[in-house]
C-alpha cells in the first residue's frame, strides 16, 4: 500500500541510537553502528523518532510499503517485557530474578546471583526492562566451570550474557551493539578463557562496543584453566 513511512539517511546518521530508544513500536534498530528500518510493518508514521535525532538524518516519505501491523508490535512488546504468549518455548521467556542479599552461615549452600532470565547471547532480548541502568557482564560461558569463585566476583550485581565463540554459529558482535546501542548500559565486564578461540567473545564485544558509538567503561578479565586470573 502507499502509505507515509520514515526514511533514514545513514550517511547522517551518526549512530547515537537515539531514534532506537524514541519508536516506542521497535521499527528501529543499530546495524552496525547506523539506524536503520528494521520493519516497515512496525512504523506507524506518526514519527516519534524524528525530533530525537541530533543530525537531521530521519524525514518522511511517500511510498509502497507494508500496512502498520498494530497486532506485531503489541506482542513483540509483550515478548521484550517478559510476558508470557501462548506460543515458543517457554524456556526462553525473559525475566528479571530478585534474591535478597544475604550472607550464607558456614557449610549452607552457595546461593546463586543470577540476576535474569534467559542468559545466552542469542536467546535474549534486545531491549529486556533488565537492561536499564546495568552493568553487563559478557562471559565465554566455560569461565564460570573454571572460576569458582564466578557468582560472587563477576554474575553479582551485573546482568550476564554468555556464549562459545566456537561452538555457536555467527558473530555476537551485531546482537551486542543492538543491547549496548538500545539501553542505558553503565559498563561491559568481558571475561574469557585463556585459550586462543575464547578471543572471538572478547573481539566481538569490543567491536560492538565501538559500533554503539557510546563511550562506556569497560574491562577483561581473563581466567586460565586451572582457575586463575589474569586481568
């Protein structure tokens, strides 16, 4: 159908993903440090985006494209928040966990610091409520198995996102710009294993972290197989 519809000139875009954060509908995500139209479908025209951008790089147009599928969006809104639907797998349903920070008597067992749900790269979602405000840890997930002391020192107090650069299929580095560039990280802790493959997990943040366009702390951590660090 004709319809009005945003138009994004990367060539202005300076990556700050402030239109990202303004189209309340997630039409808009980072892709390799530029805003880009994701889904046509998700654009309701209105332009919510337009005064957020700080170089003038988002105007309308007057073209075919899909109808705004108010239906999509609404569940896509209730998938980022956490709310279960009445289809996937359950198992992949985010959510923020509470624990009460209390000190554990000798011999009791260790509690766990996981702060959310789910954990891996690839299953979580980009604009999870949890990514508001945190300081994110993106962990080779063997460091946990290595490090025993990894709740404590690292999963405490930080949102965890792990993954196997060599095992897994695909690079992390786009999915990571889009939670850095989308939310209000504080700061990215990358913690890998000494072995050579391990690197791919810390390249990838370091990448996603320069294609965000934010300037964010940042720091690796390194643990050796026999369960020492090295920073």
């Amino acid at each position: 159908m004709l319809r009005k519809i945003i138009k994004i000139d990367e060539e202005k875009c300076n990556g700050c993903g402030a239109c990202a954060a303004a189209c309340h509908e997630g039409a808009i995500e980072m892709v390799n440090g530029k805003a880009r139209l994701t889904r046509e479908d998700y654009c309701d025209g209105l332009g919510d985006c337009l005064p957020a951008c700080p170089v003038d790089a988002i105007s309308f147009e007057e073209r075919e494209a899909p109808a705004y599928d108010e239906e999509a969006v609404r569940k896509a809104k209730m998938q980022k928040s956490g709310v279960k639907l009445p289809c996937g797998c359950p198992g992949t349903q985010s959510k923020a966990i509470k624990r009460e920070d209390s000190a554990c008597a000798v011999g009791a067992p260790v509690q766990s610091q996981l702060s959310q749900w789910p954990v891996q790269i690839k299953l979580v979602p980009v604009n999870a409520p949890y990514f508001d405000g945190a300081n994110l840890l993106i962990a080779a997930d063997c460091t946990a198995y290595a490090y025993g002391n990894f709740h404590n020192e690292f999963i405490r107090s930080r949102v965890t996102l792990i993954g196997c650069p060599k095992l897994d299929e695909g690079d992390y580095a786009e999915k990571l710009t889009h939670i850095i560039a989308n939310n209000d990280i504080k700061s990215v802790t990358i913690v890998r294993m000494e072995v050579p493959c391990c690197g791919g997990i810390e390249n990838a943040a370091k990448r996603a972290l320069k294609a965000s366009g934010k300037f964010i702390p940042w720091r690796v951590v390194t643990v050796t197989t026999d369960g020492k660090i090295i920073e």
